[in-house]
C-alpha cells in the first residue's frame, strides 16, 4: 500500500454509484491516470468543487499496489486547488468548447495510463492559463495547443522549409502525408495549396508568435483551423469528438 502526491489537471469526472465519482487527471509525473473520489457528490463534499474538469489540483493518491495502476484504481484522499481554470472557462462557449477539445487530445495523446507525458502535461497547463486569461481568441489559443501537441508526439509540422527535401521557403503546397508544406519538386498528388497566410499563421501559432497570430484576417483562422483539424484527424485513429463544436 502507498500514497502518492502528484500534480495534475482534471481531463474527466464520471459518476460512480450514488456519491462517487471516476476521475480522469492528466498528472506532472505519471500521466494519465484514474483515481476514485469517494463521497464528491454529497453537497457538503470539499473534494466536489476541487475535482471538475479544467482544475489544475495537487492530489494525493492511496493505492494498494506500489504503483497507481493496479487491479483496483487508487483513491483520492486530499485535493488542493492550485489554480481552479475552470470557472472563467465554463461560463464562455468560445473558451469551454475549445477547452473541451484541449482536454479530450490531451488524453488521446496521454493514453497509456501511467507513462509520463510530462511535454503534453506542460502544454495542457499553459493552454488552460492562456485561455482562462482570455488573452487571445479562443479558437487560435485550441490550434496552437493542438499543432503543439502534434509536435511533441513526434508529428511536427513544417509550414516554411519543403519537409522532404528541407528546401527554404515558403512552399506552397502542403500534405498531410508529407507532415507539411513541399516544394514544387517534391510535391505529390492531393497536396492542398493554402494562402500564403495561413502558412504563415499556422508556423506563429507553433512557434508561439501571438502578435502574427491575433493580427491576422478571419479567413485565414477559419483556413488554418481547417488544415490543423485535419492534420490532428490524420494522426489519431478515431477524431476528436468535441472539435465539432468549436466556433471557427
Ligand atoms: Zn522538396
């Protein structure tokens, strides 16, 4: 038996029996795991409020095994609030849909219970605080995080440089086989040939060039979103669920 302390953002809470819940965290330290909460859904429960999607939670685990995965799931026995994202993301559509489908990559990309993703955990965190901050639009704050996400699973994308021949750019046409844009040389059938724009905003949402990004022309966020949702939809298996509901 043992208690494990990790940090970790809240991805699912699902109801177990009458007073339970099933929570899913994406932890610092060991990834995505499911832990039981015994009793959140009694209204006096202080777990209650801690433990709902978006909460960046410090969280102490009890599980029977040495490790948190086991043949039983671990138990929460004490949540902190660290940073409680939730409540400026929950009360604004733009933010919530594009929080929802943050949430939902995270834990496609994490799916191995247990297996540090320590990358995808860091980009989690900073995506939640920028778009609880409302900083930027809420859409552009998503295709960042999703293009990021991509990138440290090993699915980067190259928006300038060919990505067969590493010809300089810009090029101009772009495949999702590829991984990014090629030059006219290396081009292959089916390429789509996005505005030079949305090239040209796609590589600021990756490199983190928000003055690029906010300043560029609607159309070119619908574009890029397009080619982001894609290129994710390319990557993963199954598509994700909540991506339909983002406002573009
Ligand atoms: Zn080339």
């Amino acid at each position: 038996m043992s208690l494990i302390r990790d940090d970790g953002v809240v991805l699912r809470a699902q109801k177990l029996g009458e007073a339970d819940r099933i929570i899913t965290l994406l932890t610092r330290q060991h990834g995505k795991v499911r832990a039981v909460a015994r009793g959140v859904r009694k209204t006096k429960s202080k777990f209650g409020a801690r433990l709902e999607p978006f909460s960046h939670v410090d969280v102490q685990f009890f599980s029977r095994g040495s490790e948190l995965i086991s043949r039983s799931l671990p138990l929460c026995t004490q949540v902190e609030t660290i940073a409680p994202y939730g409540g400026s993301i929950v009360t604004d559509y733009g933010r919530y849909t594009a929080g929802t489908a943050m949430l939902e990559t995270a834990e496609r990309f994490a799916e191995n219970e247990g297996e540090p993703a320590v990358q995808q955990y860091l980009l989690l965190i900073g995506a939640l605080r920028t778009l609880a901050a409302g900083a930027h639009e809420s859409h552009l704050v998503l295709d960042a995080f999703l293009l990021r996400s991509l990138a440290v699973n090993g699915y980067g994308a190259s928006f300038t440089d060919c990505a067969k021949c590493g010809l300089d750019g810009p090029n101009r046409f772009f495949s999702l086989q590829a991984g990014g844009v090629l030059c006219a040389d290396c081009r292959v059938p089916g390429c789509a040939v996005p505005s030079p724009e949305t090239l040209v905003l796609l590589g600021a949402l990756l490199s983190g060039d928000w003055r690029t990004a906010d300043s560029c022309e609607p159309r070119y966020w619908r574009e890029g979103s397009g080619l982001v949702a894609a290129y994710l939809q390319w990557h993963l298996e199954r598509g994700i669920r909540s991506m339909r509901y983002v406002e573009k």
